[in-house]
C-alpha cells in the first residue's frame, strides 16, 4: 500500500489521479482550495480543506493535516495549475504573477515544508506536473510566441525540479518532472484550446493519468531531476520539427 498526496485534486488529471490511486488500495491524501471538501465514496481518501499552492502557508497546512496521522508520503504530485492567455498586444500582468506563484514558486516551499518535517524519506518520490510548454528548445516558429507567463512559469518550475532534485538526491528522495500530454479538461476549454483536441491528439485526464501512474512506478533515483513525457510525441506539435522522427516513448524532453 503506498501513501500518495495530490496537490490540486478536484478536477481534471489531479481528480483522475485520485480515483485511480485510491481505487488501487492506496492510501491518498488530496487538496482542495475551497473549504469545503468534496464528496468521496472512497475510504482511502482523506480530503485537506484550504490548500492553495500560491499561498506560502501551504506547505505548513499540508504538513498540520498530514502529520498527526503518522503517515509518510511515498509519492508527491503537485499539478496544481493555473492558465492564463496572453498575446503581444496584450499581456497579463496579474495572470503572469499568478502563474509564476503557482507552478514554480508554491512548489518549492510545499516541498521544502514536507522533507522538514519528516513525511519524505528515501524512496520517496516528488512529482512536479509541468508541460512541454515549458520547454525552450521545443519551441518553434510554427507555433509563434504569446503565453509568456504559461510557457515561462513552467520553464521555471523545470529548473525548480532540476534544483530540488540536486538538494534531495543525498536524502533518496527521487524528483521528476513530467508532460502528462494535451488533454480534454476545462482548462485547456476555457483558453480556447479545445479547437485543437482533435487534431492535437488530446486525451481523457483518466488516459493521461493512467500514463501517469504506469512512468511513476518505474521512475526512481537514477532518473532524477529529468524532464520526461511519459506519452511520448504524440502530442507534441513541434516535437518532429525540433527533435527529428522516430521519437520514442516515453520521451525525455529537453530543456
């Protein structure tokens, strides 16, 4: 049985991963922002109220829900996200502030709060949900620029996940970031992105998390601090024009 906490757990790839961890006879621990926690059937899961990642009390939050169970984590998987459109002509100062603290500045100290207090030990693995968007050598004139917070925010937490891993490697704690891959969520909708599902290959978060869960079985601590889409290219429109063909997969992405 392992003891899995997510990190934004209420829709999309974060609620997939739940019922798919807690329907395998772990035991999980899953956040919501709202002070309300959502209705589970499951008894393997343990809801904590009132976590926002780009709040700095929410490491400290995390650890006052976790601790007084006596359980350590085995696996950590933040994919709290936040996306914000931005063009040229009008970028976002707020939405890029928000996506900043977000994906790259909420995780390290999220992180840095659970190994201080004793719930990651050696053998434990952090699992940061980035995206290929955050990669620079995968960027191409095809796709042109704008995003900038989207794109940047989750280049920055790849060098976070590149760090932690450098920090963590003598405790045994495995760090990974990972491209889940294009999917079919409210979030990708609501910035318009769902007129490319078809044609970009998106999946279901169940089949992504699904992916998910098959590469973080295998990942451990000769693979830290590496950047890896677990799908492979599939969904990755520049992938062929930037790498070459006859990608495999999974696919550790460059930086």
């Amino acid at each position: 049985m392992t003891n899995v906490l997510i990190v934004g757990a209420t829709r999309g790839l974060g609620a997939s991963l739940v019922k798919k961890y807690s329907s395998n006879g772990n035991v999980v621990f899953a956040t919501t922002r709202s002070q309300e926690t959502p209705k589970s059937t499951e008894s393997k899961v343990t809801w904590i109220p009132s976590v926002d990642i780009a709040s700095e009390s929410a490491g400290l939050a995390l650890v006052s829900h976790i601790k007084p169970k006596g359980s350590h984590l085995d696996i950590v998987i933040i994919t709290a996200g936040y996306f914000g459109t931005e063009s040229f002509e009008e970028p976002n100062w707020q939405d890029e502030v928000k996506m900043y603290t977000t994906s790259s500045i909420g995780p390290v100290f999220v992180v840095q709060s659970l190994v201080k207090a004793g719930l990651m030990k050696k053998g434990s693995k952090v699992i940061l949900v980035s995206s290929e968007s955050g990669s620079i050598t995968l960027r191409h004139e095809s796709e042109g620029g704008g995003n900038y917070g989207h794109h940047a925010s989750k280049a920055a937490l790849n060098m976070v996940g590149k760090l932690l891993s450098l920090d963590l490697k003598e405790q045994g704690i495995a760090v990974g970031i990972l491209h889940p891959g294009f999917m079919r969520t409210e979030m990708t909708k609501g910035v318009g992105f769902d007129k490319f599902w078809d044609d970009g290959g998106a999946v279901t978060p169940d089949e992504a998390a699904g992916s998910m869960i098959e590469f973080i079985e295998r990942f451990d601590i000769k693979m830290t601090g590496e950047y890896w889409a677990p799908r492979g290219p599939r969904d990755i429109g520049t992938a062929e024009a930037t790498l070459g063909k006859g990608l495999p997969t999974p696919l550790q992405l460059p930086w």
